[in-house]
C-alpha cells in the first residue's frame, strides 16, 4: 500500500526524507541546548571561590555542636563522596555521566531525599499551575487581540485590550502580592496562602480537589493577568497585517460572512505565528510561574527553588534549573515539530 | 571619479518654504500627543527622575535609608510621610535610593547589552560566513534558556554578602546580549543590499563611513528600541532575583524592600505601608517601560499605527 502510493506520488518519499533530516537537526539543537545549560551549571559554581559543601557544613556547625576538628573529617568525607577531591575534568565527565542517568545528586538540606525525588514530588504542582494559566492565557490574549484588531468590532471592544497591554509589562510577582493584599488580606474572598487548607489530607476526592483549586486562583490569576496582553498584543499586530492582504478583500468581494471571513480567513492565519510564539514563551513562563509559586507557598517547583537557595542546598538549585531547561527545551521541540503540521504553508527547510 | 559624483549630493535642493515650520519642541509635543503610549511613558519616567533627583537633594538618602536610622514602624505622618519599616528605615528615603539602584542596574546592564548586542549583530551582519554562523548559532542555543536560572545560579554561587548593585547589573548582563544581537544582525541584513547603501559604495566611502554615516543613523530607532526593552529586561529581571533573597543584602533596592517587607510578614503585622511603596513604584516602572516600547514600536514598524 505504501510503496504503490509512493510509486504513484514519488516526491512523497523525498518527503518523509526531508521530514527525517529536519527531526534530526531538531533533535541534534535540543542534545547542543542541553549540554551547554549542563556545562554552565558545572562550571559557574567552580569558578566562585567558595566550596558549597563546606559552605553548607560552615552553617551547620553554627547551629550544631561540631567541632572543627570533626567538620573537616565531615567535609573531607563528603568532598570525596560528591567527587570535589578529584580532577575538575574527571568530575566534569561524572556529572555528565549522571545526567545522562537523570541522577543530579542527593539534598544536602533534606539528606537522605535524592534531588529526583524532591523534583518529582513538587512536579506536578506546577505542572497543574503553568498549564492551565499558559492555555487559558493564550486563548483569552489571542480572542482579545483578534476582537481589537478586527475593523468591525463596536469601539469599547477594541479598548478592550488596552488594560491586559499595560498589565502585561507588571511583573506577575507584584499583580500577586496585589492581590494577596486585595483580594485575600483586605476582602478575605479567598485564601491567602497554601497548596490546601491546614487540617486537610491530600487525597483524590471531591472536597479536597475543590479545595485545592480555591487555592490556585489567585496565583493563576496573578499569571493570566501578567501575559493576556502580550498575546493579545502581538495577535492585534499580526491582525493588523492580515486585513491588508488581497484574500482577505477577495473572500469580503466574493460575499462571503463576516463571521465566515473573521474565523477562517482572519483569525486562522493570524494564529499560527501565535504558535511559534508559545515556544519562545515557555522560558518565561516557567521563570513566571517559579516566583509566584514561591510568593504563595504552592509546594512546586518553585518553592522547592526557593528553599533551597535561602539554605544553600546547591545540587537542589543546580538540579532543578537543570530540570527546567531540559523541560523548556523539549517543549520548544515539540512545537517546533507540530507547528508545520498545523500550517501546510510552512515547508521542512532543507540545507 | 569620486569627485564627480560627491558633488552633487552638495547642493541639497533649497526649500521654498510656504509656511514657517514650527519649532522642534512644538512637533515633538505634538507626535507625543499623537503616540499616547509614548508621551505617557515618558511623563511617568519623567516624574520618576524628577522624585529621585529632588529626593537625594534634600533627604540625607546615606543615612536615612539605612537600617537603625530611624524609630521602627511608623506609619505614614507629617515626619515619615511614607512611613518606616521594620529595621528602622526611613522609607521615603529607602525609595529614593532604592529608584537610583535599580535605575542604575537598569541602565548599566541595558546599555551594555544593547552595545555588545550592536556590535555584534553588525559583525555578524556585515562579515557573514563562519562568522555569522557562530554568533547566531550561540545566540540561538542560549535563547532557550531562561536567562533568570543561570541569573540565580551565579548570583547563588558568589557570596551573598559581596553582592553589590554593580555586580546584579553584571549579572543580568551576561545573558540579556543575545535578543540585541539577533534584532541589529536582521536589520542590518536588510539594510545593507539597499540602494542607499550600494550608492554609498559606489562613490567611495570605506566600510567604517558607510557603517557610521549610512547604516547606523537609520538603525537609531531599533537599537532605542532594543535599548528600552533590554533595560525592561534588567529590572525586571533584577526585581526577580531580589525577591528570591539573591540581591545586594544592604540595600534598599526596591525589590529588597519588598523582599524583606515579606520575610517579617509586614500585611499580618498591619504594616501595610511598607511593601505598598515598592509595589506601587515597581508597577509605575514596568508600565511607563512598556507604554515606552509599544510607542517605539510603533516609529519602528509603521504597520502597526493603522490600529489608532
């Protein structure tokens, strides 16, 4: 079946050919993005003059009744387990090599926890966040910016986007704590801090899932609010260009609905730049969504960022940005890899 | 040869003048009036200036906006008109100081981003070949990482005590040259095989003249445009690492002071004043420096003015 369809349609095989080249060189960029984001985190941290391990011990011993003489046993022990008595470039080759196990080291501050461990645990808290206010964003951004630039719309729907526009520069950290002031301190509407209430188990049913998402709407908001206008800013740009071009004037010549023209002719081409645009956003995103976790208390990555960096749990910090470049990374590859599905205009470039 | 064709570019044609052209101020009052977002953004940086200007004239900033400088607490009277926070800082002249540090955080990371960024977009630009490669193919392995996360590891790494003002500026620096470099490399691109350019050429100008005289002049409004959202990027940037506890500890830069307006629980404690002057200000930043990009956006890229 497949080879008579290619025998009848040959330049569909120099298709899949170029299809594959293009998945290759894809693939080949995000393997470059993750080594340099690996050999970054390995390296900045050696060349700063101060040893994190004996950094963390330092403090310890502060709090705790070691003695000096015990701390340097201590540090010497861990040094040689961490591999800090080694070769810069023996240790460099290790930590590849654990990478490439996902293994990024044990807490110093949580000890027996591995950072895997404490990564995975707090996951799925931002997952949940940056997912729902990412696509909520992107639809409500793109409908308002599509509406403000469409000639017909009555007038107070094309100021409409003037509010989200200005909002959008306001660091989401601050329309946060805005609202915690607001909403939650002043009006006591909803609660102020907190994954779920105290008292309450985590467990799947209704009361605590409904609990849970009271919690989330105001650092949800806190994100919707900060990046509506950035879509919806760039699609009234692209809107803008579209209403000039001659198939636009033709389909609204040959009679068609105005409906008919704003949905399939106007807002359709005007998305999928959009698109491409959600690939360059997920850096920001995350970095958004990692700050106004901290700001709340939610038990995400964030949070987990955040703590560690306050009690100089390095392989945690280290760990974690490790975690989410890899995760941008290969989130950007995806949309890479569906955008053309998405718009047949777009042609696997071959070089 | 050269001479023949200098000549005539000489004599400019005389303008008859019909009616006198009002004064430069007058037109420029007049586009900002005409470019909303812009003559807004521009008063709010204004008043801004003009608030730390007049604030470190008559505050004693180096004392007063340090802690155990005042009586703890107050809120807002005829003495403290904005109050005092928690260590015994006067917060009006923690704000005033506070607006210096991050303006300054802001310029020196968005200027040196925006020339490096220059610099090499034209180099990369102009050279093409192996060159261009490299400093495209860096830029765009970089981008897909969130600068603020390498920005926490190396402000993580260096002590936090030594962490200065200068040093958060370097910081943010170090990963903010790459959007710079990839906007002035396109633009040059498209500039460099105009027809200005290859007359340029043609009548014996050498590359330096034609990249100071012919490309840059009109490059001016993309690179006051990189400038704008690189020194956006810098305090906004700044402002997040200040609150994770990663900035200069001493000072009352404005995130600090919401930072540690935070770490004392000021809203539970009913010290609302503290962390409602660094927020109301940050916000008055953010939004007069957007106001200010869309306005340039739109000297920049004519298209968009059709939506006004």
């Amino acid at each position: 079946m497949g080879d008579a369809l290619a025998d009848a349609h040959p330049h569909l095989i120099e298709v899949s050919e170029v299809k594959l080249a293009y998945l290759a060189r894809r693939v080949l960029f995000l393997l470059v993005v993750i080594w340099v984001a690996s050999t970054i985190t390995f390296f900045i941290p050696r060349i700063s003059p101060k040893n994190p391990i004996r950094e963390r011990f330092a403090e310890l011993a502060r709090t705790g009744g070691f003695s000096p003489q015990d701390m340097e046993k201590i540090v010497a022990a861990y040094n040689a387990k961490f591999g800090l008595d080694k070769p810069v470039v023996q240790q460099y080759f290790d930590y590849m090599g654990g990478i490439l196990r996902g293994d990024l080291g044990v807490s110093l501050n949580k000890f027996p926890k591995t950072v895997w461990e404490l990564i995975m645990e707090a996951l799925p808290w931002t997952i949940v966040l940056i997912v729902t206010t990412t696509i909520l964003s992107f639809i409500i951004g793109n409908i308002v910016g599509a509406v403000s630039a469409w000639p017909k719309s009555p007038s107070w729907v094309r100021t409409l986007s003037i509010p989200f526009i200005l909002l959008q520069g306001v660091h989401p950290y601050l329309l946060g704590l805005l609202m915690i002031f607001f909403i939650a301190f002043r009006l006591k509407l909803l609660p102020l801090s907190g994954a779920y209430s105290v008292g309450i188990q985590p467990e799947l049913s209704l009361s605590f899932l409904l609990d849970a998402a009271r919690h989330q709407i105001l650092p949800a908001l806190s994100l919707i609010l900060a990046s509506v206008g950035g879509w919806a800013l760039a699609m009234r740009g692209m809107g803008v260009t579209i209403q000039g071009e001659d198939y636009v004037n033709f389909a609204e010549h040959k009679g068609l609905k105005q409906n008919t023209i704003f949905s399939s002719y106007y807002v359709r081409n005007a998305l999928l730049p959009q698109v491409t645009g959600l690939a360059l956003a997920f850096g920001s995103i995350i970095t958004a969504g990692v700050l106004v976790e901290t700001l709340y208390g939610l038990p995400g990555l964030g949070s987990v960022l955040s703590a560690a960096i306050n009690s100089n749990d390095f392989m945690v910090i280290y760990g974690i940005v490790l975690f989410i470049v890899v995760g941008v990374a290969v989130m950007m590859l995806v949309v890479d890899l569906v955008y053309p599905l998405l718009d047949p205009r777009i042609r696997y470039e071959t070089k | 040869m050269s001479a023949t064709i200098t000549s005539p570019a000489a004599g400019a044609p005389a303008v008859p003048a019909p009616f006198q052209q009002p004064p430069r101020r007058v037109l420029v009052a007049r586009y900002l009036r005409r470019n909303k977002s812009l003559g807004v953004g521009i008063a709010i940086v204004i008043f801004l200036t003009l608030f730390t200007i007049i604030g470190s004239v008559t505050i004693d900033t180096a004392k007063k906006a340090y802690p155990l400088a005042v009586k703890t607490k107050q809120p807002p009277s005829a003495q403290f008109p904005l109050g005092t926070d928690w260590y015994g800082r006067d917060l009006l002249a923690a704000m005033v100081r506070g607006l210096w540090q991050t303006a300054v955080i802001g310029f020196l990371a968005g200027a040196a981003a925006t020339a490096l960024g220059v610099v090499l977009g034209f180099i990369s630009a102009y050279y093409g070949g192996a060159v261009d490669k490299t400093i495209t193919g860096i830029c765009q392995v970089l981008q897909p990482i969130p600068p603020f996360l390498i920005q926490v590891i190396i402000a993580g790494s260096i002590d936090k005590r030594s962490v200065t003002i200068y040093t958060m500026a370097l910081i943010v620096f170090l990963l903010s040259w790459m959007g710079p470099t990839l906007v002035i490399r396109a633009q040059v691109l498209s500039m460099k095989e105009r027809m200005f350019v290859n007359v340029a050429k043609l009548s014996g100008m050498t590359n330096l003249e034609i990249i100071f005289k012919e490309l840059l002049p009109n490059l001016l409004p993309f690179i006051a445009a990189s400038f704008v959202s690189a020194v956006f990027g810098a305090i906004f940037a700044s402002f997040g690492l200040s609150v994770l506890g990663l900035g200069p500890m001493r000072e009352p830069l404005i995130g600090n002071i919401i930072y540690y307006s935070l770490q004392q629980s000021a809203f539970f404690n009913g010290w609302w004043w503290w962390p409602l002057w660094p927020m109301l200000t940050l916000i008055l930043i953010f939004s007069a420096l957007t106001l200010i990009n869309i306005g340039m956006d739109e000297i920049a890229n004519p298209r968009v003015r059709r939506t006004e």
